[in-house]
C-alpha cells in the first residue's frame, strides 16, 4: 500500500514539472514572436532550458538532475554604432507634418438661415427678374388678346313716336362682315343709345315675328329697312350680311334726334368680345 501511494506521488511530480516545462516553453515563443523591427526587445531564457550556444555541455547522463542554468539575457537585434553625420532622428510623415491654418470665419450661431435675407438671390436680381417675365407676359397679352370676329357699320336709323308712352322705336339697318376664316353665328343684338344729357339706354333686338306688326303700326319704321337680322344668323367666313333691327328707348323724340352716340352689338357664339358697330 505504501509503494503503490509512493508511486502515485512521483507520477504526480512528474506530470507536474512536465506542464511547468511546457508552460515556460510557450511563453519564451510568444515573447520572442512579439518582436518587432526597429525594436530592442529583451528575452530572459527560461529556467532551466539549454543554452542556445552548441558549446554548452550536455547534459550529463547520471541521473541525477543538473544544476539550475542561471537566466541569461538575449538579444534579437544588435545595436550599431551610429555612423558621424547622420540623422538619426525618425522621418516625419507627410501626415504630421504642420499643415496652414484655415481662415476664420465669422460666425454667429444666433443667426437665422431660414430668412428670405438667406435664401433669396439679391433683390437688384429679384427685380430685374420680375421686369424681364413682366415684359414677357405683357407682351404675349397683346399679341394673344381677343380681338372681334368681324366688322361693320350703321347704313341708316330711322325712328317712330309711341304716343302717350314718351317711348321711341327705332329701326336700325346695319351690315355685318365675317373678317375671319371660320363661320360667325350671331348670338344677341343689342343697341346701345346716348343722349345729350350723359344718360344711357340699352335694349335688345325685337324678335322677328314682330317685326311685321311694327311696320304697319309704323310705317315710317318701314322706309329703307331691309330684311331683318335675326339672332342665329350664319355669316361663311369672309361673307357680309345686311339687315333691319327694331329696338325701343324711353326717350322722346327730340331727345332721340340730339343723341351722342348709337351703337349696335352683335355677340357671336363662343367669342369674349362682340362686334360693335356705329
């Protein structure tokens, strides 16, 4: 029992001085491989390990164990004698090397950079944008403005007394042109009378059924007057039509003779502007 204890113990020993040897084994590897150039890096030998010389004595063969090998110290990199006149300060990279200061900038971190001052070009270049795109549209309006289909003119007026009405009648001849290259369709008629004393009067054309009735009541309505113009008239572009409107003002006849102005307004279908004739 006590040599099967005794011969625990010295396996135990010796697997214990086997992992301690190979502990320090590893150790003085990674430190010898820590090197790096331009480096002096000191390396103790291991306790116990061989001297790295092939004129160390072997080990001895007895066995009993050999004395412990003192630590020596190795070098990995010998240092040379620097040579006269020579820099041996490290190069400066470009990296470290001082560069220009930048410029200072005045700066205020109160200011506001979501202003029109901020964002917006100059005001002289604002507003001669402004006047250059205003000539443009201003331009483009003239040229693009709507201008009346057709032209014509007031051949002959003559008028009629209604008595005890202080009313006129007033059949108007006038003759219409179709100035453009597409059809006119008449859509309204209406005159227009100003007096001497700055009023206005205003109505439309009588329908054409009436106009019968107006001429025998009236016959001084009838002289010179020719077939009547009615609204949905067709005019072929470039063609003229010639008719008899009869129209009614409250003014009395004298007021009617001394008017400033008569004038009859024909609106075509699909047209801004209508055909004024005088």
């Amino acid at each position: 029992m006590l040599k099967t204890s005794s011969a625990q113990a010295n396996a135990v020993k010796r697997f214990l001085r086997f992992t301690a040897k190979y502990l320090q084994k590893e150790i003085f590897r990674i430190v010898a491989a820590s090197v790096t150039s331009g480096k002096v890096t000191k390396v103790t030998t291991p306790y116990g390990r061989q001297p790295r010389s092939h004129r160390a004595s072997a080990r001895p063969q007895t066995g009993h164990r050999a004395p412990p090998v003192p630590a020596q110290n190795v070098y990995n990199q010998l240092m040379l004698d620097p040579v006269p006149g020579q820099n041996t300060d490290p190069p400066t990279s470009p990296q470290t090397a001082q560069l220009p200061s930048a410029p200072v900038t005045d700066f205020h971190i109160g200011d506001e950079f979501g202003t029109a001052r901020r964002n917006l070009p100059p005001a002289g270049i604002v507003a001669i944008c402004i006047a250059a795109v205003a000539i443009i549209l201003g331009i483009f309006a003239f040229t693009e403005r709507p201008k009346p289909q057709g032209t014509g003119a007031i051949d002959f007026v003559t008028a009629a007394e209604v008595s005890g009405q202080d009313m006129i009648l007033a059949a108007i001849t006038i003759t219409l042109r179709n100035t453009t290259d597409k059809p006119l369709w008449i859509h309204t008629l209406k005159a227009e009378l100003k007096t001497a004393d700055g009023q206005t009067f205003e109505d439309k054309a009588a329908s054409v059924v009436d106009l019968d009735r107006y001429f025998q009541a009236f016959p001084a309505l009838k002289e010179s007057a020719e077939p009547p113009l009615a609204p949905e008239t067709k005019l072929l572009a470039g063609t003229a039509k010639k008719g008899t409107i009869i129209v009614g003002f409250k003014v009395t006849k004298e007021a009617f003779d001394h008017r400033t102005s008569l004038t009859v307004a024909v609106q075509p279908y699909d047209q801004v502007l209508p055909v004024i004739l005088k």
